[in-house]
C-alpha cells in the first residue's frame, strides 16, 4: 500500500506487467486489483456487516473462472476457448499454446498473453441484449426484416432483467441472440481491436469450446448445441475458425469452481473438470 501525497488516497502497488521486453507478468497487476474488489466493492458496498465475510472471498468470479480455464488447457493438453454468455455480457477466455516463433528478435516488444479474457459489455442476453442486435448488423449477420422483430424482443428483455421464456417462440429468440452475442464476441476476441489496444487471437488449433451462462446451461442440449455450432461455422467473420474443435456446455458450471480449487487442491480441480467436461 501507499498514500498518495497530500490526498489520503490509498494505492495499491503491483509490480510491472511488462519487466522486460516480450514478457508479460500480469499475476501481480490481478491480485491487486482483487486487494481493490475486495476493499472497494465488498467493504465499500457494505455487502457484509462484519471482516469475515471479505475474508472468506477468493477471488472476483472471472478470474475464478480465468484459473479455471487454465486448469482446464493443462488437463486437456492443447488449445481452448470458453465463451460465457451473461446477462449483461459476454466473455471469452481462450488458453493458447506459446508458439517458440514468438521468442528471438522477431518477438512482440509486449510480449504474448497466451491466456487471456475479453470482456464485451454491450453483449448480453437481458440488460445488453439491443447491443446484441446492434452490434450483429454492424457485423452484417441480420438482415432488416430478422433485426426488426429481434430489436423489440431485445427492448423487452432490456426493460425486465427477470424475463423468463415463456414458450418456444420466446426460448427460439434467447437461442437467436445467444448466437449472436457468442459470435460477435469471439469475433472480437480472434481479430483483436482495429486500434491494436488488444492483440488478436490465432484459435485455429482449438481442441476445445466451452460454452457458458445460463442461458446454455438451462437450454435443451440441442438448442445449446446450436449456439456452439454458430460460431464453429461462422465462415465470414473475418477470424480463422478452429480446425476440429469439440463443443461442450458447462452445464454443471464448474469451471470457477475449479478456479477457487487450483491453488489448494489442483489434483481435485483437474479431476473436477475432466468429470463434467471429458478433457
């Protein structure tokens, strides 16, 4: 900790994510931030009347879910990708393997970050989903007469968070934006952003897609069956597709369980993940 100079503001300190050139060290910069969560959000929220309570988190749930990921690459020895549709976003978190290339003169002067997650906070299934629509025409994959009917349903979804499909015609437009916001999100996350704040993500050699939320989780093995398949054939995308992946649903959601195992238990969180989603 340090105090800012004649504020009172408190500091948190982290070592440099870039110590040197090509090589990325963001393991400080995170549980700093996690010092922060917990001190500002968990104490500064008042979510708990006592210390216990801050004491008992592990760690903010996408970097559970982002150790997670992680276990998941080692046990399944290659490349992976997760796509986490929520409510108000989607994220993506993909584990790559360090490709020996990378290193030598030729190297990225800030290095590779071989496991990494994306955020979209305009994709999601109830508060975000008009960005969904939006963002899918701009990504040229709703025609007019589809984005009408779509922009409305979208409207009331983002006007009641506690939307809940009431029949097929309802459980088919959450399966058309869960498609949607998937594909456009790992588009982003596989071309990297346009102004090059955010390296793009070869997923060619993906073994496997995981596929998250909850509206997955509870959709019919079909329909989230469907989801994965939008974004395995989305040939115009503008990203190298992966070559031979195999989609899965974490339908039981242990990946962040497994991420709040790793550090104490590893053996347990491999074992846990190879149960529930055969890597």
């Amino acid at each position: 900790h340090a105090v800012l100079a004649g504020a009172g503001v408190p500091v948190t300190v982290a070592d440099n994510v870039l110590p040197r050139i090509g090589v990325l060290e963001p393991s400080s910069a995170r549980a700093a931030i996690r010092e922060v969560f917990l001190r500002h959000v968990i104490g500064g929220k008042k979510l708990s009347r006592g210390t216990r309570f801050a004491r008992l988190v592990r760690a903010a749930t996408p970097d559970a879910v982002l150790t997670g990921v992680e276990v998941l690459a080692g046990t399944l020895g290659g490349d992976l990708a997760v796509v986490d549709v929520g409510g108000a976003t989607t994220d993506v978190y993909s584990v790559l393997t360090p490709d020996e290339r990378d290193s030598g003169p030729s190297q990225e002067v800030a290095g590779t970050l071989w496991r990494a997650r994306t955020v979209e906070g305009d994709l999601g299934m109830r508060w975000s989903a008009p960005g969904v629509v939006r963002a899918a025409v701009e990504e040229r994959l709703l025609d007019a007469a589809e984005e009408a009917d779509l922009a409305a349903a979208a409207a009331v979804r983002a006007a009641d968070p506690g939307f809940l499909p009431a029949g097929d015609a309802d459980r088919a437009v959450d399966r058309r934006i869960a498609a949607l916001a998937a594909t456009v999100a790992l588009r982003r996350h596989a071309r990297g952003a346009a102004t090059g704040e955010r390296a793009g993500r070869d997923l060619r050699e993906v073994k496997l897609l995981v596929g998250s939320g909850g509206v997955l989780r509870h959709a019919d093995p079909g329909d989230a069956a469907a989801v994965l398949d939008a974004v395995l054939t989305d040939h115009a995308g503008g990203w190298a597709l992966p070559r031979a992946a195999r989609p899965v649903v974490d339908v039981d959601y242990v990946l962040a369980a497994a991420g709040l195992l790793a550090d104490d238990h590893p053996g347990a969180a491999a074992a846990m993940l190879r149960h529930h989603l055969g890597a």
